[in-house]
C-alpha cells in the first residue's frame, strides 16, 4: 500500500463500497490535482470481505475526506466519497 511520507496513518475506518465506486475511485487515481494519492491509497486498501468490496481508509486520508465534504469542496472525488460517505454513516 502506498502511504504518504512523514506523515503518521493513524488508525482506519472500513467503507464498504459498490463495484461502480470501485471502478470511478479507479479513475481518480490518474490525472493531476493533488487527489491521486489519497484515491490510489483507498483504492489499494480494497478487500473483498463477506462479499461486499470494503476499503481500509486511514485517519489522515479520512481527515481530507471530511474537511472536503463539509465544506462543499466541488469535484469528481468530492463527490464520490459524499457518496460512499452516504452509505457508510
């Protein structure tokens, strides 16, 4: 798993995702914008678990998460993980 450098993980919070999000999480990985890592990280961390696809998403990047969906952040992975946040309260 790719983690970022000096910086402390923390623990993670499993999200249970859907193929679809899977596959546009996929997507995010690529392109420029400063967001590719955090993606590519919750992408790497995606397990199959009981039949549902769950992603291990740890506290920093759970952090950047939160703070861009509270504030509304506009965007293509904005607006995944409201979804994915949607479905996992």
């Amino acid at each position: 798993m790719v983690k970022p450098k000096g910086k402390v993980l923390g623990k993670g919070r499993e999200l249970v995702l859907t193929p679809d999000q899977r596959d546009k999480l996929r997507e995010y990985t690529k392109g420029q914008g400063g967001y590719q890592g955090l993606c590519d990280r919750v992408r790497q961390g995606i397990k199959t678990k009981n039949g549902k696809l769950v992603a291990l998403v740890y506290q920093e990047d759970m952090a950047r998460i939160l703070e861009a969906a509270a504030h509304g952040d506009e965007g293509g992975w904005q607006a995944l993980f409201r979804d994915i946040m949607a479905a996992n309260p």
